[in-house]
C-alpha cells in the first residue's frame, strides 16, 4: 500500500510538470543581409531588446569589440516590418559604454530607456540614465538624463495605468558593498519615484538585475542576481507590492526574462553547465566563485516557477555558448512567442563563458512554444 502511494506522489509530480516546450531552429538577425549598411558592427552583438509598436518591430542592442566597456560602444535602434529588412531608426554613441536598452509602450507612445557607463573594461562605472520616446507621428526624441543617475534599469511593466520600472543602484554593485533593488513608478515615463522610502532588496554582496512581472491576482513575482552568491526569488502580494518576500538560492539566473503563459511564469536567463549548476560553490570564497564562474560554459535556459516555495524548475536548455542570454520576447497572436538572444556562434564548438566575452557573439531569433 505504501509503495502505491509513493507511485501515485511520483506521478503526479511529474505530470504537474510535464510540459511541452518546442523551438525553431535559430536564424541570425545580427549581422544580416537585411541590417542597413550604416549600421557599423563591431564583434559583440548582445544586450537587446524587443518590442512591437504601431505594426512595426523594434530592436535595440548593444555592439561592441567585446563583451566588457568600450569608448567605441553603440547602442543602434531597428525597426521592421517583416523580422527581414530592417530600417536604421536610432545610433547612440557617447565614447563610454552603454547598456541595457530597454522598451515600454504606454499610452500610445513608445519610451526606450539605457544607461551610460565608462570605459575602463575591467570596472562598472555606471554614470547616467538616459530616456527618449517616440510617438504616432514618427518622429524620436532627443536623449535626456533621468533624475536617477547611477541606478541601472532592469525592466519596465504597465500595471493599473502605472509604469514600473526596477532599477538597482550600480555604482557598488561589483564592489562587495550594500547595494539596493528598488521599485520605481512613473505616471507619464518621464519621471520616476521609488514605489517606498526604503529598498525592496538591500544587499550586503550586490544585487541587481531585478527581473518582475504581475500575477493574475496583482501580486508581484521576480527574481534578482547578485554576482558574490547566486540569486534572489521574491513575492509581494497586492496591495503591499513594495514589501517583498525574499528566498535566496545558491543559483545564479543571469540576464533574466520573466512571462506568463495559461497562468504559470516562465523565466529564461542563463544557465551554468558546470556540475550540478550552482554558482556558490565555496561558501564565502567570493573570488573564487566568480573566477570558476567565468572560466565554465553557459547557456540559456527556460525554467517555471513554483509559487509554493519559491523556486525555480529547470524545463529545458534553449541553446548557447560562450557569452549568451539576454533574451527578448513577443507574444503572437497564435500563443507562440517570437524569442531574440545573443549567443557566441551556435554553429561552432562550445566555449567557455569568458572566452565567449572576449569574442563575437550573434544575435538570433526563433518561436517559441509552450504547451501544457
């Protein structure tokens, strides 16, 4: 009687997770036939995002001579109307690094919003955050400086006629030092207000990279990495979104994507390959984490949440190399997903994650499918 029981556990726990996860073989977006030839590429192609507005796609990314901070980093905005034949809408170039472009559209007006770093390769130095728009006549505002200098933007979402924005200030992130996740809210995608006095996350190794999105019933899910011990689940329920509940797991989900699917949220980010995949390997030894880190291979993966404790199921591997995961994603109309990622080449043999940094990296596309 006992061993049906346990029978009847296992098969319900695999059924509840069984999920049917297909792609299409990757096709290379950058550089193509159909990137303009004013677009000047350098090797690394990374740090993207993706968008729809006004029946039109929108790409923006980061290029560079390799993964680390350049004076000769540009960040170039494409738009699209058939994923093929790209247009040039937008060259930023300001002789430091920048990063993390990153679209909204609210209220019928398209914002993108990046950050200005230095250009020293081995330091962070971010400095500024910088916002423009676009609206239903065509036309593209000039760059301007937010009030939020330092902080570097993770992920915008509408919820309840508000846009909000994650952001974590940068300038300790890599230091070891207290850092602070916090919630922003914006009322016009102009200026922005912490959600509270206090941060959401504070972090006596660095957080950042907080990744969110809103449940059915409104509460708020996400997770967030720091780079000296893995990463961060957390939960704030309704009417309380700017008190999170926070689990810590010895995983490391790098340059993370949320999204909903018939209810559940998905997550895709980086993956690491080495041994049974935890980033905290020696508990303490921050050096020697992060050095095994980069000196193992990665590659993007696709994981579901379990709400009940907070953690993260590893569904399948989605394909990467060397320097990969920052992925991009669209809802179609038929339920599939159109998914952008960058990823050192697909087609060659597998490195590890910092020779993949000191390489070329591609930024590819496929549809994604999910089924229950």
């Amino acid at each position: 009687m006992f061993r049906y029981i346990l029978l009847i556990i296992l098969f319900y726990h695999l059924t509840a997770n069984a999920q049917s996860i297909e792609y299409t073989p990757w096709q290379m977006v950058v550089p193509s036939d159909g990137i303009p030839k004013n677009v000047s590429l350098r090797k690394a192609n990374n740090n993207l995002d993706l968008v729809t507005y006004v029946d039109k796609y929108y790409l923006a990314f980061r290029t560079a001579p390799n993964h680390f901070a350049s004076k000769k980093t540009r960040i170039y905005i494409l738009s699209s109307n058939d994923l093929s034949n790209w247009k040039l809408e937008k060259e930023i170039h300001l002789k430091n690094d920048l990063r993390e472009p990153r679209f909204i559209v609210y209220n019928n007006t398209l914002f993108f919003y990046y950050f200005e770093g230095g250009r020293k390769p081995w330091r962070f130095e971010p400095k500024h955050l910088y916002m423009s728009s676009k609206d239903l006549d065509g036309k593209w505002t000039k760059d301007n400086k937010t009030k939020l200098d330092g902080y570097i933007p993770w992920r915008l979402r509408e919820h309840n006629g508000l846009i909000y924005m994650s952001a974590y200030y940068g300038k300790n992130a890599y230091n070891k030092d207290s850092v602070d996740l916090r919630l922003f809210i914006s009322n016009n995608g102009i200026d922005f207000e912490p959600i509270s006095k206090a941060p959401q996350i504070i972090h006596p190794l660095g957080i950042g990279e907080g990744e969110f999105l809103f449940d059915d019933n409104g509460d708020i899910w996400g997770v967030a990495r720091s780079e000296f011990d893995g990463s961060h689940t957390f939960h704030g329920k309704k009417g309380a979104l700017h008190l999170w509940t926070t689990k810590h797991s010895d995983y490391k989900f790098d340059s993370s994507l949320m999204f909903e699917k018939d209810g559940q949220i998905y997550l895709i980010a980086r993956r690491n390959l080495d041994g049974d995949g935890r980033y905290v390997r020696k508990p303490g030894k921050h050096l020697k984490n992060l050095l095994r880190y980069s000196f193992t291979k990665k590659t993007t993966a696709i994981f579901k949440l379990n709400k009940v404790n907070m953690s993260w199921i590893h569904l399948r591997d989605l394909e990467g190399t060397g320097d990969n995961a920052f992925p991009a994603l669209i809802e179609n109309e038929d339920g599939s997903f159109l998914l952008m990622n960058y990823s050192s080449n697909l087609k060659k043999r597998s490195k590890t994650w910092i020779r993949g940094q000191l390489g070329k990296t591609y930024i590819y596309m496929c549809e994604l499918r999910i089924e229950p």
